[in-house]
C-alpha cells in the first residue's frame, strides 16, 4: 500500500483501502486541516468528518467516493473545523453531529448531539465516539475498528503525532491528558 497520509492544502487525497472501508484523507485552508472520507467498501454509505474549509475541494473529495454523505460529524467547534460545513450541509442534506457542549457553536442546528460512548452507523460503517474535554469542552475523537480487530482513530486537534492539543489553561490541559490516557492510550 502507498498510502502515506500526506497531503497539502488543495491538493489530491491519500487513499487508505482496508478491510470493510476506505478512508480518504485532504487538507484544506490556510490552517491545513485534515478532512476525512470514510467510504464502506460493501455499500458506499459515506461519512465525512471535519468540513474544514474550502467546500468546493471537499465536494470533488465527496465526488471520489462511491455513494451517498450520510453523516457529517465536526471534531470540535474550533472555526478551523466547520467553515465549509454549511455548505455541505445544503449540498448533500446530510445529517450532521458533534459533541454536546460544542454542538451550539457550529453555523448548522446539530441534528445529533453526541456523549461519550455513544456510536455513529451510517449503513455498516460503525464509529465509537470518545469525548476528549480540553481542547474544547466537546471535542470528541472518533475510532473505527477493522473486522480484523485494528483500531483507526480520527482525533481532530484533541492529539496529534507529538502530543496533545492546544489547550488554554493547566486545568485544560490535565483534563485532555487524562482523558487520552482513559479513553484512548487505556482502550486502544
């Protein structure tokens, strides 16, 4: 497999084929936020997570995969994270969820509000939410696992290859630790 997840604003998607789902990864805007396809291999029910920005790259990212949006989930309120999202939103009449205690800061009435714990299906494509308190107060990761029993974690800004997020204060900061430790670096 070549898939790298290396990608550039504007530029063209990384592919990742597994067992059950294809995940295509962007990046868009100034800021290089990752967006997400996430494509069942059996059905073609899709999700996206994060409509970052630039609406236009991200309907030629929907136009790579094979069927229909049927969730757009938003990691985290951070402007960077949702500027294209009511215009996906109009585009494909998707349904859209987010944490809770983020879900009133998006430009879109969230149409589910999500805790930890809780599982997003759309077809056979089954995500596990994780709620990650710190960067922002709903930020919430989300894990696919492959049948084979490996996990696949898309964490927004809440942790990144060097660490975890940004957050604003001591106290946001263990409370992010603490949760990456409980419910992440414990379970997966």
């Amino acid at each position: 497999m070549s898939y790298t997840g290396d990608v550039s604003p504007g530029g063209p998607s990384d592919t990742r084929e597994l067992d059950g789902l294809t995940i295509r990864k962007c990046s868009v805007g100034t800021m290089d936020n990752n967006a997400y396809l996430l494509t069942s291999t059996a059905t073609g029910d899709q999700i996206l997570i994060d409509a970052a920005d630039d609406a236009p790259r991200l309907q030629t990212l929907l136009g790579e995969g094979t069927g229909q949006v049927g969730a757009i989930v938003t990691t985290h309120q951070h402007w960077d994270h949702h500027r294209a999202l009511s215009e996906l939103v109009e585009a494909t009449g998707a349904p859209t969820y987010a944490g809770t205690p983020d879900a009133d800061a998006l430009p879109v009435t969230v149409d589910h509000r999500l805790t930890h714990g809780d599982r997003i299906s759309v077809g056979d494509i089954d995500l596990d939410v994780i709620r990650l308190t710190g960067h922002t107060p709903g930020s919430i990761a989300l894990a696919w696992t492959e049948p084979g029993g490996r996990v696949h974690l898309f964490t927004g800004d809440s942790l990144f290859p060097g660490g975890p997020g940004k957050t604003d204060s001591p106290a946001d900061f263990t409370q992010l630790m603490d949760d990456l430790q409980a419910r992440v670096f414990d379970v997966y």
